[in-house]
C-alpha cells in the first residue's frame, strides 16, 4: 500500500498534465472536425447542429455532478493513503452514472423537439438540429458512464489511458463524419444523420475500452451489482460536492443559451459565425483546461495529505503559466483570423462578423484562464459553494444582461457579446483569486468525513 502511496505522490504536474491536453485536444477537435466538414455540406446543418450540440451539453452536465465528485474525493483519499476508500469510491460513482445515463437519454428522446423549439430556429437550421437531437440523445446513457470511468482513471493518475480511448474514439467519430458527408467509396450520403450516428458508434466503444481499462489498471471489476449497490454515505460526499461544482457549469450553459437567443436574433449568418468561432475560441483555452484539470488532482491529493502550503503554491504558479498561454495563443489566432475563418467558410458576410471577435478573444482568455485554474483547484480543496455562488452571480448579472445591451441594444452583434462575455470572465477569475489568497481549505483541514469510513 504504501508504494501504491507514493506512486501517487510522486506524480508531477507534467506527467500527468500532457496526456489530459492531447485528450482535450482531441475531444475539441472532433467537434471542429465535425463542424468543419458540414459547414462544407451546409452552413445551416453546422448551425443547426451547433445549437443542438449546446442542448446535448446542459444534459451531459448532469453526469459531471458524480464525475466531478469523483476526481476530488477518490484523488483526496490517495493523497491521504486510503486507497480502499478510494476503491469503493469508484464503484459508487460507476452506479450513479449507469442511472444517470438512463434517465436523461430518456428525458432527450420525449422532450427533445419542445426543448430545441425553445431557441426560436426554423427551418433547414431545426430540422439539422433535431436530427442531430434525435440520434445523438441515444449517445449520452454511453456518455454517462465514459465520464465516471474517466474519472476513476484520471483520479488514479492513468492520463495516458484515458488519452489513448479517446484517441480511438476520435477516429471512429471523424471516419464516421468523413463517409456521411462525402459519399466515400460510393456510400450514400448520409449528412447529419451518418454524423449522428457515428458520435453514438464512438461513445459506444469508449464504454467498452474504458471498462477493460479499470479492470486492466487497477484490478477493478466492474460488475451489475455495482449499480444497485453504491453505498449512501458515498453518494452524499459525491453530489456534496458535484452538484455545487456543476451547479457552476449548469448555469454558465443555461446563460450560453440565453446569449444564443440573442444571436439568433441578428440572423443565420451571425448564429453560423458564433458557431464557428466557438470552435476556433477553443484553442485558446486548451491548455488552460488541461493544466487545470492536473492541478486540481494534485491540489486534491495535496489536501488529503495535508500539504497546505504546496496546494497553494501549485495553485498560483499554475495560474501564471496558464494566463501566458492563452494570452500568446489567442494574440497568433487573432493575427491570422482570415486565413482560420476561411477554413470553415467562404462567405464574406459570415468573416466580416467573425474578424473584429477573434481580437476580443484576445481580452477574454486571460481571465477565463484564471478563472477556471482558480476555480477548478478549489474546488479540489472541497470549497466548492463559492464557484457556483459567484458564477450565478456574474453570468446573469454581467454575461446576460450585457451581452444585450452591448450586442443588441447598442446594435455591436456579435462583438459586443464578446466583450460582455470577458467582462464575466475576468470578473469570476478576480473574486477565485482573491479567494484562493484566503486559503478557505485552512477552516477544512481534512479529508471530508465521508471518507473516513
């Protein structure tokens, strides 16, 4: 057990950190793949599915309360030497999912339509996404229960595998996409419908692949009794602390749905620009995501093995490295916007709302790197209320409302919703600093009780 300890220990940033960035990288990519290929097809099928793709996002956040959960409490448990604790944490989180993932792909397959129709799109634009809505709801049960896997990986230090699964899954996806949208060895074409369900193909296989993992790496056998049998004590820690953390996201989703009604509203070619600069304003935040993602299993672990001043310091040379990086990425994408616009489309009107916006995106990146950096580590320190209290209040005191008046009222479309957008980011990111300054896991110093047992 206690090699097993420092094992865990022993992980640096890095190591753990580069096999989360090709992941997350990889994850992006097949949305910009995808998007890439049917602005080819049609630039109503890449709106319609861009829309459709933020709806199937609000769900898939349902499944990211245990999954969050998880990384926090089975990394605090290793950091602290409990690793049987951490083993039954993992089973647990396992049978949250499995019924997770039932109840939603429900919920999407009945309501789907109606909820779509709440973005006020017509036409080609609805009919794209609701196709995309239809198929792709039948992913998400799969979806579910990939996230908890990864989750227990991840928390155990196995990067590289989860990297590798989504590697594989990015492959099926795109040649799926590739044989729906160009007719390959004299295929039909199948457009949103073969997309759809190669996503579905995919996700299914990541489940399968995923299993094998766990049971390969950390002699976990997941078996059918793990679903009924996920111990009280264990799901109360776990949404404890998911639901407040992505209580967090929900409502930045739900406050991205507001805003898209506000696009919506300024026409076809706006809605499309947004979409496609969605995807390239990943980029940007790539390797703040995955740097924060390793921070927050090692400040987690840090805590559980109360490491206090280490936890802090990790957390404030992560936040430096981070704020360059998406500084000098978003300044090279904003130099050489037109040539990157032009890759997904070749309409004048749609590059002309999309240029000023990528030097926008300049001004937000910085403090949506401090932001999710500072707000990921604490809630690794299990002060997960503060995320959530604070994002609430800038994302609809200062995202929505501003994104109004500056976009719509002030008649600046889609650059002024850009601007609104980084005024919430630095916003958020300055309240997680001065937070983070006031060290809230010193009134906490332990493991969380339900850990203990």
């Amino acid at each position: 057990m206690n090699e097993l300890t420092n094992k865990y220990q022993e992980q640096t940033l890095f190591s753990i950190t580069w096999p989360l960035f090709i992941e997350l990288a990889l994850h992006m990519g097949m949305g910009i793949m995808a998007t890439f290929m049917l602005s080819h097809y049609s630039d109503a099928a890449a709106a319609g599915v861009g829309v459709a793709n933020q709806l199937l996002n609000i769900f898939i956040l349902v499944f990211t309360v245990t999954s969050i959960g998880a990384t926090v409490l089975i990394s605090q448990n290793l950091g602290a030497g409990r690793l049987k604790n951490a083993r039954q944490l993992a089973r647990s989180v396992f049978g949250l999912n499995f019924w997770f993932g039932i109840a939603v792909s429900i919920v999407v397959f009945l309501f789907g339509e109606q909820l779509l129709r709440l973005f006020n799109i017509h036409g080609k634009v609805f009919d794209y996404g609701l196709t995309f809505i239809r198929i792709c709801g039948i992913s998400l049960f799969f979806e579910s229960i990939s996230l908890a896997l990864s989750a227990i990986l991840r928390s155990h230090g196995y990067t590289k595998e989860s990297m590798v699964v989504t590697v594989f899954m990015d492959l099926i996806s795109i040649g799926g996409t590739i044989i729906a949208i160009s007719g390959i060895f004299g295929l039909p074409i199948t457009g949103v419908t073969g997309v759809s369900w190669a996503i579905v193909v995919a996700r299914a296989y990541a489940v399968c692949a995923l299993i094998y993992l766990v049971y390969n790496r950390l002699s976990l056998k997941l078996v059918i009794s793990d679903i009924f049998n996920a111990k009280k004590e264990d799901i109360k820690a776990l949404l404890g602390i998911g639901i407040p953390s992505a209580g967090e996201n929900l409502s930045y989703q739900l406050s991205q749905l507001v805003i898209t009604g506000f696009v919506v509203s300024m026409g076809t070619a706006t809605l499309a620009a947004r979409v496609y600069i969605l995807n390239i304003n990943m980029l940007c935040f790539l390797f703040s995501l995955a740097i924060a993602q390793g921070t927050q299993l090692l400040v987690a672990r840090d805590i559980g093995g109360k490491k206090y001043t280490k936890a802090f310091r990790r957390g404030i040379l992560t936040l430096k490295i981070a704020m360059v990086a998406s500084l000098l990425t978003s300044v090279l994408i904003a130099l050489i916007g037109s040539p990157i616009l032009e890759v997904f489309t070749n309409d004048p009107s749609i590059i002309a709302i999309g240029l000023p916006v990528l030097w926008a995106i300049v001004f937000v990146e910085p403090g949506r790197a401090m932001n999710i950096v500072l707000m990921s580590s604490l809630k690794s320190t299990g002060d997960v209320r503060f995320p959530v209290m604070i994002g609430m209040l800038s994302m609809w005191g200062i995202a929505v409302p501003l994104s109004y008046l500056l976009g719509i009222h002030y008649g600046l479309g889609l650059l002024g919703i850009w601007m609104a957008q980084g005024a919430d980011e630095w916003l958020r990111g300055s309240f997680a600093l001065r937070r983070w300054h006031m060290k809230p896991w010193e009134r906490r110093r332990k493991v969380p009780i339900t850990s203990i047992h």
